[in-house]
C-alpha cells in the first residue's frame, strides 16, 4: 500500500511542479527515450545476471506490493508452536515429537497454526533440525553450525534479486544520459534547422536525463530497498527458530527456550515477556 502512496506522491510532486511552472506534458511523452533506456537496461540486466536472477527477482516482487511476511502476530503463532513442541519434549522425550516432524502437515501440533505450516521454508528449517534433535548424534555446537551455514546459505540466496534490482537502479541515470548524449548528437547534426526545432531536439535529449533518474531513484531504487528489507525478515524468522532450538538444546525449560527467541526480534515485532507468556499457554490449551 505504501509503495503505492509513494510513487503517487513522487509524481504528483515531479509532474505537478512542472505543470505548475508552466511546463508542457506533452513536451515529456518521448516513447524513443523510454525505449531506448528501458531497452538498455533491461538488456544491460541480462547480460549480468542471466536468466536465473531474472526469475528470482520475477519471484520476489510480489512482496514488495504486499505488506510484511512476518509480523509480532506471526511471530506469536511461532513462538506457541515451539513452546508446544518443546513442551511435548520435555516431558514425553525427543521420540515424541517423531511423527511431527516427519508429517508436520498431519501433526495434530502443527496444525493449529496454520499461518506456520503454511511457510514451507519455515516449517522445513524447524523440523530438518528438530529431526536431528531427535537422531541425537550431533552435539550443540555441531547443529548451530549447521544452522548457520543453512542460513548463510540463504542469505546469499536472497541477496540476488536484492542486488540485480539495486543495480539496475543505479544503471538507470547513466542510461539516461546515454539517451541524452544520443539526442545532443542528433541535435549537431540537425544544427542548420531554426531555433525553435533545435530547442525542440535538445528538450527531447534532456528527457533522456530526467527519465533516467527518476525512474533509477523514483521507482527502482525504493523497490530495491523493499526486496532487501522483506530479505532481512526472512533471514530473522529462521534467526529465532535457531536460538529458540539451540537454548532448548542446552537444557533451558521450554518458557526460557522461547524467551531467548523473542529476543531476537527486533521491538516492532517482539512481544511483552508476559504477553508472550500469557499466549503460548493459551495457545498450548486450545
């Protein structure tokens, strides 16, 4: 939604000024230019990045329209699930949960959390590594290694429609230029018309410019900023399953496992210590 908001605001402020200054919108609909700079840039995104990043990012932009993934109520219904997993544990031992974690989409646990067992990669990293909780050949340390080259892994993962976006968007005002010089070249050879058709072709060369940077910094570039922000929350949700298994690893109660997970969040999504509180047990009651 905000995305939206914005690019309506940075119009309205680009084009509304103009017009207001006595500008003529007509004077800016070139459809050479734009296709010239799209043409190159898309071009331009091709050749360095090939046909795998240009699906990662066709996969990605969705979100950047939506709102986030992963909000405090998300984080909640996750927290509940660990606590009740944790729970069963405790106190019915690592075997218990079997069944759970090969089935989590017929576990009788897993399935009052539907928002959970609807993330697949979520509920995938979750029981990939309660699994080996339960094969109990790996130690503490050997699983939060693992942990972190999975999510290092995915990190890096991430980072490539983040990166293609972001440096399209900083490709976007050379080629804009590259419009501009095309246009001050046609200018100079034209130079022998009158004035008023020289002012014409250089005003058209000077569009090249302006389409360029706005369209970089205006719509690209915020659009970019997004990828890496839904990324980052990604990355953090699979942050809190790992330090919400590890303390529960280390022989913390399942109360204490969850408390080390909130607070891996940041403040806008983590919840009060007695809120928290309150919800698992109502939730591990339902």
């Amino acid at each position: 939604m905000f995305v939206g908001i914005g690019y309506v605001i940075i119009l309205a402020a680009v084009f509304g000024s103009y017009v207001a200054g006595g500008g003529h919108l007509a004077a800016l609909v070139q459809p050479l230019e734009f296709l010239m700079i799209g043409g190159a840039a898309f071009g331009a995104f091709l050749a360095t990045n090939g046909g795998p990043a240009l699906k990662s990012v066709l996969a990605a932009l969705p979100a950047v329209f939506k709102g986030p993934k992963y909000n405090k109520a998300v984080y909640m219904e996750l927290f509940a699930l660990l606590f009740e997993i944790l729970t069963k544990v405790r106190k019915e031992g690592l075997m218990s949960i079997e069944m759970d974690v090969d089935a989590p989409e017929s576990s009788p646990i897993f399935s009052k959390y539907p928002t959970i067992l609807a993330d697949h990669h979520v509920v995938e990293f979750m029981t990939d590594y309660l699994r080996l909780m339960v094969g109990g050949n790996l130690n503490a340390f050997e699983i939060e290694n693992l942990m972190d080259v999975e999510i290092d892994t995915h990190h890096h993962e991430g980072d490539v429609p983040v990166n293609a976006v972001r440096n399209l968007a900083d490709a976007m005002p050379a080629f804009g230029i590259v419009a501009a010089v095309m246009g001050v070249v046609h200018t100079m050879e034209s130079v022998g018309l009158p004035p008023e058709e020289l002012g014409i072709l250089i005003a058209r060369a000077l569009v090249g410019t302006f389409l360029g940077i706005l369209m970089g910094y205006g719509f690209i570039g915020p659009i970019a900023a997004i990828l890496g922000h839904r990324h980052a929350d990604q990355t953090r949700i699979l942050q809190t399953i790992k330090v919400t298994l590890l303390a529960s690893i280390n022989g913390y109660a399942p109360q204490v496992a969850v408390e080390f997970g909130r607070k891996a969040l940041v403040s806008a999504d983590r919840p009060a210590f007695a809120e928290l509180e309150e919800h698992v047990k109502q939730s591990k009651n339902r």
